[in-house]
C-alpha cells in the first residue's frame, strides 16, 4: 500500500478527491430531486371517483405494434378480442413489421377473428422504416377511431381497460391516459423482481407524483389511450429518437394538451427475464431519453412555461446521466480510498459520507415507498430493494454508453427485446428462438468486477477493512451482470 501513497503527489491527491466530490455532489443533486418526487407523491390528491362512462362511446382503435412475436403476438390479439367495449365501436390493428412466422400466426388468428364478427385489420408496410414509431404513423393515417389505445407484443390487457380508462378523455383538453403496468413474471427470478421494483417506483412515485404537481409526464408506449388529435397536433409519431413515446409525449404537452395517470387501472406485462435481452431494452431507453432531452430541452426553456416545469423536466430527460457518473465514481473509487488515507482528512470524509448518503437513501426510500402504495406484502418486497441498487451499479457501463452514444447523435438502430411468454416460475426461455447476443462490453463488466475483488484484497491485506461494504457493492454489481451475460449467452447456446 505505501508504494501507492509514496507515487501520488499531493496535487494529484487533492485533484482526485475534489473529482470525487464533485461527482458523489452531483448524484446527490439527483438524490435530493427523488426527495422533491416524494414531497410531491406524499402531497398528491387522493384519486377521485373514476369519471362517469360518455353518453356516447367514443371509436376506439386498438394498435398492436408487432416485430417477430411468434410465442406472444396470439396472446396479444386473443386479449384484444377479449376488451369488453360497445359492438361496432371498437378496431383492432395489428400493425405488423415480421420477418418470420409471427406474420403467418398473426394472418391465422386475425381471420379467425373477423369470422367472429371482429373489425381486425392486417396492416403490412413493405419497408420497416421508422420501427415502431414508423409502423404507429403508418397505422394512425389509417385508423377509425378517434382514440388510439397501444398494446406492445409483451401485454396482456384486461377486457375492462377500455372502458376504465376512456372515460378519463371525456375533458377535451386531456390527450393521453396511462395505465400503471403490472408484471406477470415479477417472482420469476432476482432479476425480474428488481426489474419490477424499479419500474413500480416509476410509475407509482414519478408518474402521480408529476401530474399532481403539474409537471410533464410521459405515455410509456404501451397500456395507454391517446386522443388522435393529440397525436396529429404534435407532429405525429417521428424516429429521430429511439423512445418516441417519450418525444410525442413532450411534444403534445409542449403544445398544451393534459396527461392524465390512472394508478388503479392496472395492465399485466412480461419482463424481460434474459440479462441481454434487458440490456438492449435498458440501451434503448436510456439512449432514447438523452436523445429526446438535445431534441426538446431547448423548447422547453424558451416556452413560458412556469419554471419549476422547466427544471423538473430537465432532471426527468437528464436522470440517466447518473450512470456516466456512477461508472466515473467506480473507476475512481480504489485511487481515492488510498489519496483519502494520505489526505487524513476528517473535512472530506464528514463531506462524502454525507454526499453518498444523501444520493443513496432517497433511492431507497423511493422504491420502498412504491412497494408500499402498489403491495399488500410491501414489507417482504424490501429486501429486494437493495439488489435494485446493485443492479443499477451493473448496469453502469451499458447504460453510459447509451448516454454517450445518444449525446453524440446519429443514426440509432431499434433493438427490439425478445419475448417468450414467460409467465410464471419454471418457463422455460432457453430454447426458443430469438437472442440479444452478449457484446464484449460484459468483459468490461466482469473486468470492473475483478478490479474490486483484486481492491478488497489489497485493503484487506493492508489491514483497511472500512472502506470493504462499499467496495463489495460495486464488485457484486458488476460481476452479477457481466457474469449473468455471458451465462445467459451459453445457455441459449
């Protein structure tokens, strides 16, 4: 250990640690916003009485965006045909981009259908330009009715959404209702469970915490109901990002429409249960999400709109920056154990210790705090929280690069994620077509890993055991999602 301490010049060591500071002050700003989310959550309206059914149900279009499906997509329209909604009033679109047998599976049971008295139609384009987004425009200038209500392959809808969620678009001004999305495989495995509780802690927190407090929120793409001509006065669907719900979504409230979350309506989906299959989802989004905050954060602060709008949507297009700053503090992390050993100062630690606190315990209390309002097993559901945390460290070498290659621009190519009706434990996945192929990034993360096994041991050997809790997690981190990679890969080989 002397070595190390002997090699640093004090310049260097000073430098380092306020790097350190500035990185762990920077995710406790993001920190500090989870608290506002919960202030805002904590103060919501409590939900009124659903609104009453229209005198006349308005015409709805349901859109079923599929891309090679085949173990979902008859799930899927079987659950559409089941919606509980007046005759003549309802069409079903199965918008469909396949390039394998879903197209013939989807063909069968869409026939079938119309035999039945279904409007079905069977919409194929001749090019997949735009993905999903191109395939909802293709399919808006077509439909009948005046509300779109999108289903991607992975949902399975209730047969009362309908008939939920219309009545909330009864007020002219409301563009878009979202549905809270529930999760077939939530008990599946340690990964699904910390899937699921992330995802609660948005939509449960972030989602009512935003509309109760007038700020902008986004439709999630699927399990919702847009009004068409919010649609068509925002500009239409565009694929300039790769999550055009969430640029629609800024776009239509940037031109004043109201979103409405529904949190009691709940709408059933699959979690991804393969670690690159989510990877390439959590990719898309956190890629997708910077590249829509370069395209409309500009818009947002020239509007006049009142400023907490303004700031708040800054920190909701912005949060995936975390990660960069989290691989930042990882990649640092052993140099500044040592730098903070020579610097004996009790200034830094009472600063960082307060810094890493301030980042680390609202997360905790925020995806608790959902698990509360959604579960009436809240209290078992905590000891996975800690594991999501873990997980989001893992994660940090993925998702910072999806921040940088969405800062820089470009071409994106849509990843889709596989699905294979994976409902409850001892599904199997591994031997159904489809994959998301391992990249040489989970060796950066299996190496990252080793970087804080080989770190423990030094400190340990050095007779440093405080800093070794902290360095446990980044290492548990790291090598559960590089090594799961790689697993996962073999097992579909």
């Amino acid at each position: 250990m002397q070595p190390f301490l002997d090699a640093m010049p004090a310049a260097a060591r000073n430098s380092l640690l306020a790097l350190h500071l500035v990185l762990w002050g920077l995710l406790a700003a993001y920190g500090i916003h989870r608290v506002h989310l919960l202030r805002l959550f904590r103060r919501r309206a409590r939900p009124a009485a659903r609104p009453d059914p229209p005198e006349t149900w308005p015409r709805v279009t349901i859109q079923l965006p599929v891309y090679n499906e085949r173990y979902v997509a008859e799930r899927l329209l079987d659950a559409a045909a089941a919606m509980d909604y007046p005759a003549g009033r309802l069409e079903i679109q199965i918008l469909d981009d396949s390039t394998d047998r879903t197209s013939a599976l989807v063909a069968a049971k869409a026939a079938d259908l119309v035999e039945r008295g279904h409007d079905v139609v069977h919409l194929r384009r001749a090019a997949r330009d735009g993905f999903k987004a191109g395939a909802l425009q293709h399919g808006l200038l077509r439909a009948k009715g005046d509300l779109l209500a999108i289903f991607d392959a992975d949902f399975v809808p209730p047969p009362s959404f309908l008939r939920d969620l219309v009545p909330y678009l009864n007020e002219p001004d409301v563009g878009m209702v979202q549905a809270r999305w529930r999760h077939l495989n939530q008990d599946y495995s340690l990964l699904s469970q910390a899937q699921a509780i992330s995802l609660d802690g948005h939509f449960v927190i972030e989602h009512a915490a935003r509309m109760s407090g007038g700020r902008f929120f986004n439709f999630n793409g699927t399990a919702g109901i847009l009004r068409k001509r919010c649609i068509e006065e925002a500009g239409g669907w565009q694929w300039d990002t790769l999550t055009e719900d969430l640029d629609l979504s800024y776009r239509a409230q940037l031109k004043g429409w109201r979103f409405v979350f529904a949190p009691e309506v709940g709408c059933p989906s699959e979690l991804p249960v393969e670690m690159n299959a989510f990877k390439t989802q959590q990719y898309r989004w956190v890629k997708g999400s910077i590249q829509v905050a370069r395209k409309l954060l500009p818009s947002v602060w020239r509007s006049r709109l009142p400023l907490p709008v303004k700031i708040e949507a800054t920190f909701h297009l912005t949060v995936n920056v975390a990660y960069v700053l989290l691989f930042l503090v990882s990649a640092l992390a052993y140099p500044v154990v040592i730098a903070r050993i020579e610097a004996k100062s009790l200034l830094f630690t009472v600063v960082d210790a307060a810094l890493f606190l301030t980042a680390s315990i609202p997360a905790l209390v925020y995806f608790a705090a959902a698990q509360r309002a959604t579960r009436r097993d809240w209290r078992r559901q905590l000891r996975f929280v800690p594991f999501v945390l873990t997980l989001g460290l893992g994660l940090a070498v993925n998702n910072t690069r999806a921040v940088i290659t969405g800062l820089v621009g470009g071409a994106s190519d849509f990843q889709r994620t596989p699905k294979f009706s994976i409902e409850r434990r001892g599904d199997g996945w591994s031997g159904k077509r489809y994959r998301s192929p391992v990249t040489a990034w989970a060796g950066v993360e299996i190496s990252m890993g080793l970087y804080f096994a080989w770190a423990m041991i030094s400190l340990a050997h050095a007779r440093l055991f405080a800093p070794l809790p902290f360095l446990l997690l980044y290492m548990a981190g790291f090598l559960y999602v590089g090594l799961v990679s790689v697993l996962h890969a073999v097992r579909r080989a």
